[in-house]
C-alpha cells in the first residue's frame, strides 16, 4: 500500500473512532474540557494526513529550488480559495513545469 493511501486509512479510522462526548443540559468546565479534547484529537489526525498528502506532493514536483520553501506553499494554498494562483505561487519558490503542465 502506497504511504498516502496508508495516510489515508488512518485519518479514516481515527475520523470513525473520534466522537464527542454527548453534553446534557447545560455545559460544564468538564464538558467544555471534553470537547476541546476532541477537537484537539480531529486537529491532529487531519494535521497528519495534510503532511502526508503536501509531502506527497512536493516529492512528485520537478522543484528547483528548497523543498521545503515548496512545502511552505502548498500549506498556504490550502486556505486560499484562487486556483490560479497555485501554479504562480509554486512558480516562484521553483517548481518549474515547462511542458508538464500543458499535457496535463
């Protein structure tokens, strides 16, 4: 199995293994410490699998330059919402797709 698709199947079994504990009535200092556990738990687990999926990635593109300039990049991609901008961006820190990227 590919390290990605492991990457993947873990982020799955942690995702179906992490529940919330159910709060009844009104919430307490135990509740609330419970949730930001959770929460702290999903953060980690999706954390996880960006790193593998960005590190997958970075080791699939023709980079010319610090890797981990590339890595910081595509990090910072992931909340912008400009598709165009990807290819500018990795540009810049030296990803050079030539004619890779008019054949795909």
């Amino acid at each position: 199995m590919h390290k990605l698709d492991r990457a993947h199947a873990a982020l799955v079994a942690q995702l179906a293994s992490l529940r919330p504990s159910p709060i009844r009535g009104s919430a307490d200092s135990i509740d609330v410490e419970n949730r930001i556990d959770h929460l702290q738990e999903l953060y980690c687990a999706v954390t996880n699998y960006l790193d593998a999926v960005v590190a997958d990635t970075a080791d699939h593109l023709p980079v010319h330059g610090n890797r981990d300039k590339v890595e910081l990049v595509l990090f910072d991609l992931i909340s912008e919402d400009n598709p165009f901008g990807v290819i500018r961006h990795l540009d810049h820190v030296g990803v050079r797709f030539g004619t890779l990227r008019a054949a795909a």
